[in-house]
DNA sequence: CGCTCACTTGAAAGTCGTCAATAGGTGTGG
DNA sequence: CCACACCTATTGACGACTTTCAAGTGAGCG
C-alpha cells in the first residue's frame, strides 16, 4: 500500500520528476510497451536513460487534449481511460488502459494530445522523454523495433475495437466482446484474469461499447444466466470462458 | 489512363519490382505517409532507398491476415479497404483508404498482418522495405519524427471511428460524419472533395459504420431531402458542408 | 441485348434507448 | 458507531429507431 504524499497536479508532468525511486533493477514489468526503452539490454541492465515515476490520483488526468505531447507513458499501476469530449461537453469513451499499455502515442501527429486520460483508481506511470525515446531507436534497431512494435500494438487494439460494429453485433456479444478482450489484455499484463474487479462503471463501459448504462447492466444479467459469467457489481468472475466466446464473434486468433 | 499489362498475382510483392519508373524526380505526392521516406531531403532530392511501386487491379488484394509483414505500404492511386473476415466468414471493413495513406501497419505487431487489404478500385501502392525503413529512421531523426507521425495519424483515424460509437449516435450521423471525414480526407491528399464519386458500395459503407446497406440507402436519401447533398448512385455532390456537419457530431476540430 | 449486381423503397418485427423508480454501496460527518 | 447523502447499479414499461424480409428498379458489362 502505498500512503499518498501530498498529491501534486497531475496535469503536467512534474519537471524535476517524483522521488519514487526507478525500478527494481532487473525486473522488467511484464508486457509493458515502454520495455524497449526501459531495459534495451535485456533484464539486469537498466535503462541508459531517465524514466521516470509518476503518480496520477484516481479522477485525476494525465494529460488533456490540447496539452503538449513530450512524452511517450506506459501505465505501470492502476488503470486509466482515454475519452474524447464532443461539442455539446459529453464525453465518449475511446479506450482502457492496463498495466503494461502506452497512453497518449496520437499526440504525436500535431505534437498536441487529441484525448483526455484520466485515472479510474489511484496510478503510476512511467514516462520517457520523447527526444530520448527517438534518440534510442537510433541507436538500436533492436529498441526501434520493439518501439515500432508497441506502436502496433495499441493500433491493433483499435482495429479489434472496429470489429464491434460489425454488422448487427447485438449488445450482448459487444459486452461478450468486450469482456473476452479485457480478460486477454489482464492476462497479457500478468494480472488475475478470472476474477476480474472491473475499474469502470457501467456507463463508462456503455459509452466505449456504444451502448446505454441500462443495456450494460441488463447484458450482464443475461451473460450470468447463461452460465458464462458471475456478476456481484463489479466483480466479475469468469465461468465459462468458451461460452463467452460463443456469445462473442471474434475472428480465428491463430489465423 | 493505364493500359493494364499483365496482370501479376498481387498477394506478394513482385520480388524483382514492377517496371513502373520512379516518381518523377522533385514530385511528391500530397501528404503521404511514406513522405518522410521517400523525400527526406526535401522536394527534389530523390530518396536514397529503393521505393517500388506496385499495381493491384481491383478486388485484388495487397495482403491477406497471415501474410509476413515485410514492407511499408501507402497508396499512391486509387483506393482500398481493410478487412477482418469474423469466423463466420462474413468481412468487417476497418477502414478505407486513399491516395496517401499508409497500409497494413498493424502487421508490425506479430510480423503478420492482421487483416486483408482490397483494392477498391485499379490501384497502385508504393512499397519500401521495412528494413530500409528501420535504418532511415536510424539515420536522421527528422526522418523518424515524420515516420512517426504518420503512424499518430493512422491511429489518429481509428480514434476518430471511435466517436461513432457515441451515446445515441444515430445512423444518419454517422453517415453524415463519414462522408465529412471522407471528404476531409480527400481535400488533405489534393483530389476534388465537394464532388465525390465513392468507390465502396453502400453495403461496405454500412459494415463500416455498422448499420444495414439499406439504412445507408435510406440516410443518404434523407441528407438529401435535407439539402446537405446531392445524392445520385455514388456521385455525391456535398452542398451545404455546415448541414453535414450539423448533422454528426465531431467535436470542435480546432480545440 | 440480357445478365448480374447494386441500389431503392415498403412493411413488419425486434432491439435498444429513454424515463422512472428502487436498491445497494461508499464515504463523509456528526 | 450511526446517519445521511451521493453515486452506482438494477429492473420495468414504453417508444423510437434500425434490422430484416421482400419486391422492384436501374446501371454496368459481357
């Protein structure tokens, strides 16, 4: 646990960096897109460069649309979402994010952050400059292709996310879809994966899906009658993982 | 207009190249995303690296899900669209794409590419190795920046598709939207946007955006009673862009 | 010229959104 | 420790929108 010293503002990254000390040397958080920048040398040999530590306190942002992309973030602790706010202040949902997940890379088209991220629980990121960050893919085709490859990673999730409005995909198999998918993501990250404490609301989950908060909680419902999962708020434990997948329609994993 | 030779099977690339010349030497293309690759430079210093093009007649595909992702891919004429095939065997469109944009960068992920890339219409792509790609970007960190961003902007694109899934987004704005956004494309890669000539089918539209064919058919009927546009087959004529507008919901571009 | 495919248009049925009321959970403050 | 307030989640009823099924028209191509 962690007692939360006086809570700085989040918005900005704080210039001198927090006192949390880098990472246990040598121990490499699983899956995490920032790797190539944080152990280019494989584990037990820390990063040449500075990465640095960060605290974002549940509610609070990251970063807003608008503010300056100069850093490339991985989620380390906790879990944030990215919503994009349209003209009339309601805010729309684009994405999740676990342990392990790099935050914010569509800052880097007009070097201005075109989403908010916010926490859903109290977090930690890890943050690398950006001109570091270029300056270590140069030197290394080994940390430029991972890097490249954590690119794709979150562009592969936004195409998973596309097959949602596949042609009359009912809610059920959205939030089927969507469970699998988290269920995957947690997994992929080193996290329980069954027992799952969701760290979003119904509403947040509705607004990603496309779906009303009522239509969530009543797919629930119907998912946990089926017999594929257990529902107690948030706590969701998966039952049955193929019959989840039935209800779902993801393409062949393997190919 | 091109007088077809032979056509080769496009799914590989011709090992050796197609003889089609460069690009005419100082000429490049409006806002490609192998811009940075193929003039880095500037204008009139022909790239130091081989960039081949590549024909694909239509309904022809540049890649299939499974395929090694080998090259970097931006369409230079005509247009695609990315598909995922669900195991039902029924294909999902992703994304279309015009002259400029960049192909099949989800590949990067696992080496293999993650979704079939179709062309639309007789196209043509411009291809450069990965590898040669990885030691540009090692090269001139000018280079890599603008590699860089054309990954944001495709990722970029795929946020944005996200809004369709808005709280109550109904279908005729996301019709309206798509075409906005099309049309915006269109103007950002120098080819006529008021008056557009759609290369995908109603039905390929509505996977899209994940409606019913005839839903698109009804919507595009009722834009048109509206005097947003002028609707006849895929001949659009948009006439009063502030209507489009109007009718989706994108939130405010310049904020 | 006739075929096929794409598109349009109509009517019926189903799903989901909205509105509303209620219950449960959490956190604060007395 | 309890009471209160607030937020989140559940559940029901109704209405609107979209899908589905169907038939018919039009355009492009061999």
């Amino acid at each position: 646990m962690f007692d939360m010293p006086t809570q700085p503002h989040a918005g900005e990254p704080a210039p001198a960096g927090e006192p949390v000390p880098p990472l246990e040397a040598g121990r490499p958080c699983a899956a995490c897109g920032l790797l190539p920048l944080c152990f280019p040398h494989g584990r037990g040999v820390p990063a040449p460069i500075a990465i640095r530590h960060q605290r974002v306190a549940k509610g609070d942002s990251l970063f807003r649309r608008g503010d300056s992309f100069l850093h490339v973030q991985a989620v380390k602790t906790g879990y944030f979402k990215t919503v994009i706010s349209d003209r009339l202040g309601t805010e729309q949902v684009i994405g999740f994010h676990l342990p392990g997940d790099l935050l914010g890379l569509d800052g880097m088209l007009h070097g201005q952050h075109g989403c908010d991220a916010i926490a859903l629980e109290d977090a930690e990121v890890c943050v690398a400059s950006c001109f570091d960050a270029g300056e270590m893919c140069r030197q290394s085709a080994q940390v430029q292709e991972g890097f490249w490859r954590s690119f794709a990673q979150v562009l592969t999730g936004h195409e998973r996310r596309a097959l949602l409005l596949g042609q009359g995909v009912q809610a059920q198999q959205r939030l089927a879809m969507f469970l699998e998918d988290w269920s995957r993501r947690l997994r992929a990250a080193g996290l329980p994966h069954q027992e799952i404490v969701l760290p979003m609301t119904r509403q947040e989950i509705g607004s990603l899906l496309g779906l009303a908060l009522e239509t969530i909680s009543r797919c629930f419902a119907k998912l946990e009658s089926k017999g594929a999962i257990e529902v107690r708020q948030r706590s969701i434990r998966i039952v049955d993982a193929k019959l989840l997948a039935g209800a779902g329609l993801w393409p062949g994993e393997g190919g």
